[in-house]
C-alpha cells in the first residue's frame, strides 16, 4: 500500500473519532511525510465535532462548568479552538 493511501485510509478511520490536529499528529508519528499529511484537509470538521458530541452528551450544556467540559473533551480529541467555540455557541443558541 502506498504511503498516500495509507494516510488517506487511516485519517478516515480516525476521523470518526479525532479532529484534524489529531489526525495529522498520528499520521506523523507513523512516518507519513509532511506533503502527505498536508494533503489531509479538514474539510467537514465542524459537523465530525458535532457529531462527536452529539454521541457523548445528549443535551446541551447547562451551566459554565459543563461547557468547559464538553471543551475540554473536544480539545482533547485535536479539534481546533475555533471548531469548538463556533459548535458549542451555536449549540447554546439552541
């Protein structure tokens, strides 16, 4: 298997649990070369941490200390900082 489809395969089986940040953090680590790795878009991001979150918490954040939890635990999955606060304003709208 080629170095490109190896990437390509293992951030799509990553992605349905990791954000992009994450994703390319692995792929580094497993010797895939920067070209490759910069080739991995993080195109559709915002709805992977949606859906991520939807998974784990079944109801919008209530207080303060619940939204940094659920930031944390975004974060914690390499979502970027601007990700998480665009998905969790517009959840608290809700």
């Amino acid at each position: 298997m080629s170095n490109e489809r190896f990437a390509a395969e293992r951030a799509r089986v990553m992605a349905r649990k990791f954000g992009a940040a994450r994703i390319r953090q692995d792929l580094k680590s497993k010797g895939v070369d920067r070209e490759t790795i910069d080739r991995i878009s993080a195109e559709g991001e915002l709805e992977r941490a949606s859906g991520i979150l939807n998974r784990k918490y079944r109801e919008p954040a209530a207080t303060r200390e619940e939204r940094a939890k659920r930031m944390r635990f975004l974060q914690s999955r390499g979502f970027s900082s601007e990700i998480i606060y665009k998905l969790l304003s517009a959840r608290s709208e809700d």
